[in-house]
C-alpha cells in the first residue's frame, strides 16, 4: 500500500521544536513588491509565526533602488532577526544582487554566496527552505537516503541545486536532470528516490518511475480551473510507487516551517555575536 507523506505532521513536529525555545522572539522583516501578497504566502507565514512567538515586519516597494536600501536597512537594524525577500518581484529586478546585499547571517532563504557555498562544503548552519522540507520529510517517515539512487528534476539554486546538495551530504548517489536532459524518463526509472522541482504541471506520469520509487513532489501549479497540482501526476504514478507526497498537502507546509527554523538559527547566530 502506497504511504502519502502528508506534510502536516511533519511541520508540527518542528513547530513543536521551536515554540520550546523560550525566551527567543525573532523578528522577521519580509519585503515584498507593493501590491501583491506572494499567493496568499503571507497570510500562512502570519499563522505560523504565532505558533511560535515570532513577529513579523512587512515592507512594500515600488522600485528597484528601494528594494535595495530597504535590504541594506534591514540588514543592519540589530532588532531583526532575519530578512525574507518575499517573491514575486519584477522580473527585470537583479534578485541576486539584493540578496547579496544582505548579512548571511540573516539571510532566512540561504540564498546569499556565502551560505550557498558553505552548503557546498556540508558546513552550512543555514539552508534553503525547500530542500530543508525534502530531507525533514524523508526522515520523518523513517526513508533512508544512503546508498540510494535519486534523481532530482531541476536545477534552481533556491530547490534542485541545493536539494541534491544535501542528499549528496546524506550519501545518496544524486543525479540531476533539467530542461536541457534528453530522455529524462530513462534516467527517472532508474531512480529509488524521485524529487521533481521543475515547475510544471503533471510533467512526471507513470512511464518516469519504477515500481516501489519514492516520489517527492515539490511543483506547485496553477490549473486553468484554480485547482493546485503537483509536477507530479499523482493519480497515474500512485499505484506504482512505495510513497509519495501529495499537492496540496505535502511538502509546502513543511517549507514553511522550515523557513521558521532558519529564522530562529539567525537569531541565534546574531543574538551571540
């Protein structure tokens, strides 16, 4: 019988870790482009910042120069704790740029240089909240990772890049596949552990796994009839797989929480310093 890796408990169990740390009351400033509120993503990070006892500061800009001195701000204000630079902005702001404006000591997403190569190293305190999710859920349900053939379906430096960096550190044997893979089904057949972040819809069916596969889906999709769907096309990989994580319902609510973990290391990083 297939196992659904449902997100929630999983998220329960750090939010249960990190409402124990009494006396840690990190503010976290998240800066956002005026007008849009990132699909809703706001409104989950305020939940979860009660369960918690964290606070929340939101900034709104209207052009690329204020994105930048509002980083450079927030950066150097000693009462936060971290700096989320909520998605999306235009698509001609230099998001790198910004990013790297910011202390990687509150840097909540792990995106800047420095923490980007000390995950390289396996010396990193902070790391991406995505892959933190995929690793959080495979241990939960107890699915080792070592010694274990994995494909990871995409290569961005916030998912797929840093996602096979930590199996790798977890001794998986990771190979990655992106849109210029030819034949990707031929490599995802091989795979004990399937981790599609690609961004689109249903793009892995049943012809891509091999029978008993572990299926991680991280696609979150916009369906012409409003519904959210994985990249997986769950109901056609289901009966083929040993266990899989659904859309909605899976590894989002994990990234969330993840996202807190990395807020209250920040805290601790700059609280001792």
């Amino acid at each position: 019988m297939v196992n659904i890796l449902k997100g929630a408990p999983v998220a329960d169990a750090i939010y249960e870790e990190l409402s124990k740390m009494n006396g840690a009351n990190p503010l976290l400033s998240i800066i956002k482009y005026k007008g849009t509120d990132a699909g809703g993503y706001l409104k989950g990070l305020t939940k979860s910042a009660n369960r918690v006892n964290a606070r929340l500061q939101v900034t709104e800009v209207e052009h690329y120069d204020e994105l930048l001195k509002t980083v450079q701000e927030m950066g150097a204000n000693d009462c936060v704790s971290g700096v989320l630079l909520l998605k999306p902005f235009p698509k001609d702001w230099n998001f790198r740029e910004a990013v790297k404006l910011l202390p990687p000591s509150k840097d909540v997403d792990a995106l800047h240089p420095v923490n980007l190569g000390l995950l390289a190293q396996n010396l990193a305190l902070l790391m991406p909240a995505t892959p933190q999710s995929i690793i959080q859920i495979l241990d939960f349900y107890n699915i080792p990772i070592e010694g274990k053939n994995i494909l990871v379906i995409g290569r961005s430096e916030a998912v797929g890049l840093p996602a096979a960096l930590m199996l790798l550190h977890r001794n998986g044997t990771v190979t990655i596949a992106h849109s210029r893979t030819k034949d990707i089904p031929s490599l995802s057949v091989k795979a004990d552990i399937l981790v599609v972040a690609i961004g689109k819809a249903h793009f892995v069916n049943e012809t891509f796994v091999k029978n008993g596969a572990v299926v991680i889906d991280v696609g979150t999709n916009m369906t012409d009839d409003g519904k959210v769907v994985g990249d997986v096309d769950f109901d056609s990989v289901m009966p083929l797989v040993s266990a899989i994580t659904p859309v909605p319902g899976g590894v989002g609510s994990v990234t969330t929480a993840c996202l807190f973990k990395n807020l209250f290391t920040c805290y601790y990083m700059n609280h001792s310093a």
